[in-house]
C-alpha cells in the first residue's frame, strides 16, 4: 500500500508541476510575443516619424531653392543695374579729367 500511495503522490506532483511549469511556459511566450509586438509597433511609430520628417524637410528644401533662385534674379537685376551705372560714371569721369586736363593746360599756357 505504501508503494501504491507513494507513486500516486508522485504521479500527482508530477501532474501539477508539469501543469504549472506548461502555464509559466505559456506565460513566458506570450510574454514574450506581446515585447516583440510593441518593439514592432514602437519601430513602425519610429518609421512614420521619420517619413513626416522626411517630407517636412523636402519641403523646406524646395521653399529654400525658390528662395535662392528668387535672390540670385534680384541680385543679377541689381549687378546689371550697378554695372550699366557703373560704366556711365567711368565715361564721365574720363570727360571730366579730359576737360581738366585741357583746363590745367588753357591756364599754363595763359
């Protein structure tokens, strides 16, 4: 009898035990399984802040070169307007110092 009790004691901690230690198994991977499941939705979240940012700057990259473009127009106009103004000054200031030097020239002679 004593034979018979012990090996039903041992089948039925073995019984439970293997119940229980099934049950942390299952725990463990369903543990396991919902941190790769938010490891996965943290990097798709990640993902989609990296697309918003990449549009952003794509955007601010082509305000940027109609902004360029815009001053390189203006300061092409203001080149051609300060050149033009420019070369008339330098014919005049040639006029002038011809007319100088036929002054200098009248009133030594004088």
């Amino acid at each position: 009898m004593k034979v018979d009790i012990t090996a039903i004691i041992i089948t039925l901690v073995s019984v439970v035990g293997a119940g229980g230690l099934l049950k942390i198994y299952q725990a463990f991977l369903l543990n396991r399984k919902e941190k790769r499941e938010n490891k996965r939705e943290d990097n798709n979240q990640f993902r989609e802040s990296l697309k918003d940012r990449v549009v952003d700057l794509e955007e601010k990259v082509d305000r940027l070169q109609e902004r360029i473009e815009d001053l390189i127009k203006m300061y092409t106009e203001k080149i051609i307007v300060l050149s033009t103004e420019n070369a008339r000054l330098e014919a005049e200031n040639e006029i002038l110092i011809k007319e100088n030097n036929s002054l200098e020239k009248t009133i030594r002679e004088m």
